[in-house]
C-alpha cells in the first residue's frame, strides 16, 4: 500500500468502501490521531454526503473518482491534524448538530455538564431570561432553549464571525426569536438592564498562557485563541464576568461557570468575594470537577 493517499490511477480500481476505510484508518493511525476508524468513517461519509450507515451498507462499492479525489483532499488535511470538526463543518452537542468554523470553540462533551447544571438549576415552566458570556457556535445558548421553551436567552461573543455562526446554528434549530446576540466583552452589551436576569452562563476561556506549548496541535493550531487562553492564571475573563455579574442578577438569579478542575476552588472564593453564596462544584463524567455554581445573596 502507497503511504500516499489512495489517487485516481489505475492500480486503484479495486479501491472499495472497506478498502478505503482500512487504508485510512492506518495512515490516520499512523499520524498519531486518537479514533481513526472512527475518524476514518465521518470523512468518507462526508466525502459521499451520506450517512455513516451507508458506508456499511454499500460496502463493497467502488468509490468513484469524484469522491476518491475529495477523500484524498480530506485526509491530507486531517494528517496535518487540521481538526475533524473543521473538516467536516459540525459537531454533535447534546444530541444535535451544530455547525462549526475556526472562528469558534469545537463543543466539547465536558461542556455538556455546563448544560445539565444550569437544567437541574432552571424551573421548567416559569419563564426565565439567561445571558451566556462567549456564545461561539451557540451549543450551550440553544440547547438551553431547547431544554426550556419558557427561556429567553442573550449572549455576547468578542468574534463577529462566531456570532453569524451561532445566529446559522439558532435558525437551524428553530430558536434564534429567543437568542439575541450581541457583540462585545463579557456582560458588557448587557450592562444596560442591571438585575433583570435569571442566570448567567459561561464556558470563557480558561486555560494559562503558559500552558499554549503542551496543547494538542488541533487545538494550539487551529482553534481561536481568544476563546482559549486568559492571562497567567486563566482566570482573566472570570474576573472580568464577576466585576458586572452581581449587578445584572436578580437576588437569588445563580452563575454558572466551566473551568478547569484546578481553578473550581479559587473561583469557588472568588464567587464568595462578588456577592455569592454557597459555591457547588459539579463534576464531569469523568469525575473531574469542571463546572463551578453560586446564586446571588439575597439583598437585606
């Protein structure tokens, strides 16, 4: 087999579906990345436009020219650990489909806890309005909304471009009369209506500037660092949430905060020091604490 990916010459004309995935898979094995088969079958169902089930269903099919070409293309970016995510244009949150660009964070399953916080923290049948810091591709606003059809939801991105994104991602999902995006840092596009919400959510960007070097090159490459990196400790975009949070909740209105497990305890503090009470940590499915909640005190 060539180390090349598989080309249109005639030496290819045995080039099925299962042929192809098996090729692919060692060479995407090779180059280091975690799930190739996986991997492997989500760029040639994209190659095809077809579900993955097709893959197996015609598996012993030629794969015509055409698609051999955009297969070859696809691989070559992936090998050049270029992310899945980008490459194929969405990721799976929650149990939907959202679009995804390198102008966005790829959604994570760690943040599927941020989501299931604020659910078990929401009512369910009163109406509630929610403000998330760094939409990205709108993941965590739109699956709240689609969780709780009594919410009314607002969020801030720094990235124009992850807006128009996030604004695709909540047409697609039939929610955008009840997301209204606003550019700007933080809570600053809200700043205008002190008191007035229920919640505020975030999965800011946490990780330390010294850190960039140890990161997988899919992320250290690729993924914007804005929605990354925040200063020498991580925590810069938390303080900056917490300067203003205190002052747009309503008395008993909570924040909810992803982190890395290391930080849950100093923002744990922090949250006591801007007016917080009763800071929970919440972990991960991999037991991980990764999500740290606190509701606002009560004015006397």
């Amino acid at each position: 087999m060539s180390t090349s990916a598989p080309n249109a010459t005639s030496e290819t004309d045995g080039w099925t579906i299962q042929r192809i995935l098996e090729w692919t898979t060692g060479f995407l094995r090779q180059k280091g990345i975690e799930s190739p088969r996986v991997e492997a079958e989500l760029l040639l169902a994209h190659a095809r436009k077809c579900p993955r089930i097709r893959l197996y269903t015609d598996f012993n099919s030629i794969l015509p020219d055409t698609e051999r070409a955009i297969m070859r293309e696809l691989v070559q970016r992936r090998a050049k650990r270029e992310p899945l995510a980008y490459i194929i244009g969405s990721r799976e949150f929650y149990g939907r489909s959202f679009e995804v660009g390198p102008a966005v964070l790829i959604p994570r399953p760690e943040t599927e806890t941020l989501v299931d916080v604020c659910l078990e923290l929401l009512p369910q049948s009163v109406p509630v309005r929610l403000i998330e810091v760094g939409v990205g591709s709108g993941c965590v606003s739109i699956s709240l909304a689609l969780q709780r059809p009594n919410a009314s939801l607002a969020a801030s991105d720094i990235s124009d471009t992850a807006l128009e994104i996030a604004r695709r991602n909540a047409q697609k999902h039939s929610v955008a009369d009840r997301l209204q995006l606003a550019s700007g840092s933080a809570l600053q596009p809200f700043l205008t209506e002190p008191q007035q919400w229920d919640a505020i959510v975030s999965n800011p960007p946490y990780i330390r500037d010294d850190e960039k070097d140890s990161l997988a090159p899919e992320i250290r490459e690729h993924e914007p660092a804005h929605a990354l990196f925040a200063g020498s400790d991580g925590l810069a975009v938390v303080r900056l949430i917490l300067e203003h949070a205190a002052s747009l909740l309503k008395p008993g209105g909570f924040i909810a905060l992803e982190l890395d497990p290391a930080q849950c305890p100093t923002v744990s503090q922090l949250l006591l020091q801007s007016g917080f009470s009763d800071p929970r940590t919440h972990s991960d499915l991999a037991g991980q604490g990764r999500v740290v909640s606190a509701r606002l005190q009560h004015r006397t």
